[in-house]
C-alpha cells in the first residue's frame, strides 16, 4: 500500500481524495513574531484554523498541501496543532521560497540539498514530522545566484529522496521556463514537478510547453484576481482539458488561515474570493460550466495529486 507522508504521519494515498496542491496554513515573517510576541496570538490563530479546516472538510476536501517553507516562516508546531484538530489531512513541505535569508547563500548547494534531505528522511527539527514536497520558487528577479542555488539544492534533493518538487513562479515572466532548465540539467525526471501559480498566465503556448516537457502545472491562485481574473483562469482551464491537458493540471487558492501579511478584514475586503472555500463553491460549477467534466474535474483533485504522492518510492537511503 502507497502511503504519503503527512503532519500526523504516513496515510495510504487512496485516503487522500480531493486534494488542494498549495495552500499555506499560516505564514509569517521569520523573526518577527518572536521579537514582538504581542504580534502573536496562537491560540486565536489555532481557533481560527481549526474552523477554516473545518469548512473545507464540509466541502469534501480531505487533504491541502501546506508549501510554507523556513522563509515564509514555516512553524511545524503549528502545523501539526492545526491538524490535530483538522479531520483534512495536512501533507508538510521543505524547501526555500523567494526570499531565502542569507544562510542559503553563503552555504553550498549540497549543504543545503542536506537540509531538505533531512527534513523528508528524519523529520523536520524534532517534530518527527516528515516532509513529503520540496518547494522552491523563481519571481520576478529572475534565477539569482542564491535562487539558482536553491534550484539546484531542491533538484538534489529530489534525487535522493524521490519526493516531487513544486515551484512558485513568476508566470508573467514565463519563469517555468527557467526552471525547467535547471532540474532537467540536474537530472530531475520532470514528471516529478509541479509548476506552480501556472494559473496566472493565459499564454498557453508556454502553458503547454511547460506539460508538454513532462510537468504538472498548478492551477493554484484562485481568488487572486490581481494576478489573473477568475473567469480568465476558468477558460484557459476549460480550454487545456478540452485539449486533453487534465491530466497535467492540479488546483488550489494559495490561500491560508492567517498571514502576517494581511488581516482578515482586509482579506475580506481587497481579496473577497481569496479564501479555501472558492474552489469548492464556485469554481468547479464555473468548470462544469465551462464544458469540464466530472471524470476532469476528478483528475485534477484527485487522481493526479494521488498519483504525484505515489510515484514517491517508500524505501529511502
Ligand atoms: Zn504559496
């Protein structure tokens, strides 16, 4: 039996069902909350986590992928205090997001591919919990020396361990591209990588580029209309699984419970649709709607986030 790794341990991959690909429980600047505790509620937090998960469980969605990584804050603590009280099962990432503090620079790629090989293998600091993804990201500077270096830190790892990569990525500027080249370079089997926040580009050139050399792409910003409008994001989908791309395709909100970035009023008022809900409620009717069927929409939630966790061998070094 296949099992994933998740923040309450091993769980058998048909146990996953729907499945969203990126999401974020909390994130939070590294430091700040720490040095200004008042900042900091965990209990309030926790409440407010555990009703948000529990609205998604209503919604029939059993398992988020929580792609926090140590730049954005990632409390594993936190993480496992969230699905404890969350019937969704919480699948745990390691990896550096776009703003990688000076560590992952001034450390070599294979000091650094070491950390996350520890984080799958051992467990991440003393939790025991085991990360199952490696998330690692291109904005709009570009692959820096200190992005390259954890490119090709999360390709490494991937090696050794076997688990998938996803990625962050500056879509406008076609950054998928950029990684692509890197992992391929390193040896990375491309199936093996999810591209993400594909879903902000309407250009479908680079969109089935990106497939067609073997990735999956992440639908995975629904409710950012800033980046693209949501009936924008709906068509392009439509038209993929029209052209038989569903199988390629994975969906999520890149929403969390709570973030220092932003208040929930304010969320409410600048992002109204930003929230793990939206899929559930109005995306998969706007699909339907828009020609997908069922049989995609199933692919999409559940049988390639399943079939991503499966291609992941059991025994590691
Ligand atoms: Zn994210």
């Amino acid at each position: 039996m296949a099992t994933v790794e998740t923040a309450l341990g091993p769980v058998a991959t048909t146990e996953l069902g729907p499945t969203l690909m990126h999401e974020h429980i909390v994130t939070r600047s590294p430091g700040v909350q720490e040095n200004w505790p008042h900042l900091w509620d965990r209990n309030a937090i926790l409440a407010l986590a555990e009703q948000k998960m529990a609205d998604l469980y209503r919604r029939g969605i059993r398992a988020l992928v929580d792609l926090t990584t140590v730049d954005l804050g990632r409390d594993i603590d936190l993480i496992v205090g969230v699905a404890r009280r969350s019937r969704v099962h919480v699948i745990v990432a390691t990896g550096v997001w776009w703003r990688p503090q000076r560590y992952f620079s001034v450390h070599g790629v294979d000091a650094v591919a070491e950390l996350f090989i520890r984080d799958i293998t051992l467990g991440i600091g003393a939790s025991g919990v085991k990360a199952a993804i490696i998330k690692c990201a291109t904005d709009t500077a570009g692959v820096t020396p200190v992005i390259e270096n954890v490119l090709r830190a999360s390709a490494r790892a991937q090696k050794a361990t076997g688990v998938p990569i996803s990625t962050h990525t500056w879509a406008a500027g076609r950054t998928g591209e950029a990684q692509q080249a890197i992992f391929a370079q390193e040896g990375v089997d491309l199936s093996r990588v999810i591209i993400g926040h594909s879903g902000d580009s309407e250009d479908l050139g680079y969109l089935r580029g990106l497939m067609e050399r073997g990735s999956t792409i992440g639908m995975d910003r629904f409710g950012l209309d800033n980046y693209l409008p949501t009936a924008k994001r709906v068509d392009v989908i439509a038209r993929l699984s029209a052209e038989g791309y569903a199988g390629k395709m994975v969906l999520s909100h890149d929403a969390n419970c709570w973030t220092d970035m932003l208040s929930e009023d304010a969320k409410r008022r600048t992002r109204p649709q930003w929230n793990y809900n939206h899929i559930s409620d109005d995306i998969l009717p706007a699909l339907r709607k828009a020609g997908v069927k069922d049989d995609q929409i199933d692919q999409m939630l559940v049988r390639n986030p399943r079939a991503i966790f499966e291609a992941t061998p059991t025994r590691r070094r």
